[in-house]
C-alpha cells in the first residue's frame, strides 16, 4: 500500500503534475481541495489503496505493461485514477486518457479485481476537475486495445 501520508502522497503527485510556470499555483489549496474530493473519494483511496502501482501481464500471446497514477478500493468499488496536468481536457486527451484507464482497469482484472466492481476517472487537480469514464465490457476493451497496439499500449511503448 501506499508507504507516506495521503497528504505527502497526494503532494507529490501535485508537483509532478500541476506546472510550476503557473503564477496561480497554489499547492496547499489543491491539496486540501482534492483530498476533500468525495467522488472520487480520493483520501479514502489513497489511505487504502496503491499509487505509481507497475503492473505486466500477458493476453494473446503479448507483453503489456503499464504504471497506473492511483487505485484502490474503497466500499466494494476499485477506483483507478489517471491525473492529468491540464486544466482543460480536449476530446483527444480525454480520449487518450479513457482508452489508458480502460487497459488500466484490464490490468486489474488480471489481478482478481471484478470488472463490474471497477470505476474509472480522470482528475484534473489544478481545476479540481473530475472526468467519469464509462467502462464498458471486457470484449470492447480488449477488441479496442487490440485495434491500438500502436497507441502506447504494449509492454514497450507505454
């Protein structure tokens, strides 16, 4: 599980994803702000749960590989989270960013974590921005990364 605080964690999750080019930076405030988050209730997940978490496994005969920013359980749903630096999501980023949780959530399932148990999103601390991401089935995920191999999915290029 997570080795520092939710607070250290969460700080230094911060400084690798908000800019510090930014004159409105303000880290205590983001802080304080996304550990309050309810949904995701992102204390409770980072208390409980794995950040910067490496994971590989195999499906059809390829090596994949990946390091998911956050996940954990809290009340019987498994939350996978992906920050991202921006303050706003494009349609390619969050499009990007829906298809990384989605082969984040296949990861899991390897691990013994029930697919209809798993939520997904995309935080946005510096704007404290919160993306739900529809999961879909297990085929669609695995038809779509299959379909994007060259899209930093295998073991090599994520």
């Amino acid at each position: 599980a997570i080795k520092n605080s939710p607070e250290e964690d969460l700080s230094k999750i911060i400084n690798q994803v908000v800019p510090r080019f930014h004159a409105d930076f303000d880290e205590k405030e983001i802080l304080e702000k996304t550990l309050a988050m309810r949904t995701p209730p992102i204390k409770k997940i980072m208390e409980n749960g794995f950040s910067e978490w490496s994971f590989n496994f195999k499906m059809n005969h390829k090596n994949y590989s990946g390091r998911i920013d956050l996940w954990g359980t809290v009340d019987d749903t498994t939350w996978i989270i992906d920050y991202k630096s921006a303050k706003k999501l494009g349609d390619d980023l969050e499009e990007s960013a829906a298809r990384q949780l989605k082969f984040y959530a296949l990861a899991l399932n390897k691990k013994g974590i029930q697919w209809e148990n798993l939520k997904l999103a995309i935080l946005l601390p510096q704007v404290q921005k919160v993306v739900e991401v529809k999961l879909g089935s297990q085929k669609e995920v695995i038809d779509d990364i299959e379909s994007h191999q060259s899209d930093h999915l295998t073991s090599d290029q994520i």
